[in-house]
C-alpha cells in the first residue's frame, strides 16, 4: 500500500506546488523547487509528533522481505520498476502527448502557436516527475527501514540534475546512462576519500569538485548530453 500511496501523495502535492512555480522560467524555476525542497526539510524536521523530527520515522516494515536475502529482493524489485518506469516513458515519448512535449521542449512558444496546451502539460510532467520520486522513495525507505530529513541532503539533488545532464536532458536512456556515470563516480570518490591519511571531509570535498568538474565539462564538450551525442554522432555515420 505504501508504494501505492508515496507516488500518489507526491504527484498531488507536485500539482499544488506546479501551479504557482511553474509560472517560473530556466534557473527561476530551479531555484524555486530548491527553495520549497530546503522549505519540506525544514518543516519535516519541526513536525516531531508527526514525522519524528531530524530523528526521522525508525522501524519501518520492509515490505516482508527479510533475512539474507533482502536485500536481493529489494535490488529486483528496484530493476523491475525502474524497467517498468523507462518502458512506459519510451512509450509516453512515441505517443502523441510525447510528441507534444518534444515540440514544447523544443520551443515553448512554437508549441503554443500550434495549439499545444503548455501549462496543461507542464504540469503533468511535473507531477509525473514527482511521482517517480516518490515511488524511488519508497522502494528506499522501506529497504533501510529509516528515513529523515537527513536522508535527502542537497548534494543527492545535485547528483540527480548531474545525471540527467550527463546523460542527456529529454532523452529517456540518457537517464540510464547519466546514473551509471556518476554513480560509478560517486563509488570511486568514496573509495579514493576513505583512503588512510585522507581528512575526513574528503569525500565531501571530492564529490563537490568532481561534480563542477563534470557539469563544466559535458556542457562545454557535450552540451546534448552522452546519449543524443552518441545518437547524433550514429546518424550522421550512416549519411557518410
């Protein structure tokens, strides 16, 4: 039920929230989502009767998978929605609305004079958005049986948006590819910050370098993203 419901409560309060912020434009809009996310925090951690405060909510059931093999069956339950979720964005972008989105992605203006309803849509990408977060929640909270305001720090949102850009903003297997990159990055900073004689910020300090360092670089040399580069570069081979 749990599962059920955090997509579903995260893609309602997503709307509420979409209305007013997504009148907002480019870094407009960011820095307003960064502010109502640093706004939940804070608020999460001030509702001690109802969330537990910084201390979180503890012993949260762990959908019955218990014993050795939890957490196996939390990694295939994770490749299974994560499958299901990047198959039915394949489909929604081959569909009309995707279509739709690709031309409102392209030039919002352009897409309005064609008719295309660009606040009706935003919005509900927004709230789809939402819920997948909501749902990756979830799936997160219940494998630790923990969860607090501490649990989503800052730097996790500048890895998600690292992600998406190094893969490839709008492409739904950029999302695949941005993850593997900076997740494989973000082991060997742990492992290179732990090392003997490191302080003990360095995997903190690493990580922030190695993300500027990152970002900088994709936008200087593939602005499009790993993805639609390798997509573009595929193209114009088969032309020669």
């Amino acid at each position: 039920v749990g599962l059920v419901i955090a997509p579903l409560l995260t893609a309602a309060i997503a709307t509420v929230v979409g209305l007013p912020l997504l009148r907002l434009r480019g870094h407009y809009l960011a820095f307003g989502t960064l502010a109502f996310q640093l706004i939940t925090l804070s608020v999460i951690g001030e509702a001690k009767d109802l969330t537990g405060g910084d201390t979180g909510l503890t012993n949260i059931p762990s959908l019955g998978f218990e014993g050795p093999f939890k957490s196996i069956a939390f990694a295939y339950l994770a490749w299974l929605l994560a499958g299901a979720t990047l198959l039915m964005n394949q489909r929604l972008v081959n569909s009309r609305p995707g279509r739709a989105l690709r031309a409102l992605a392209t030039s919002e203006a352009g897409a309005l004079s064609t008719g295309v309803a660009v606040g009706r849509y935003k919005l509900q990408v927004f709230a789809l958005s939402a819920a997948y977060a909501g749902l990756a929640g979830g799936v997160y909270a219940f494998y630790v049986s923990y969860i607090a305001p501490g649990s989503f720090p800052l730097v996790l949102s500048i890895q998600f948006l690292i992600m998406a850009t190094v893969g490839g903003l709008g492409s739904v297997w950029g999302s695949v590819a941005g993850a593997a990159i900076v997740f494989l990055v973000v082991q060997l900073l742990e492992a290179l910050g732990t090392l003997p004689g490191m302080p003990l910020r360095a995997p903190a300090v690493f990580s922030y370098t190695v993300y500027g360092a990152i970002l900088v670089g994709i936008m200087l040399g593939l602005p499009r993203g790993v993805v639609p580069s390798l997509d573009r570069f595929r193209a114009s081979r088969r032309r020669v």
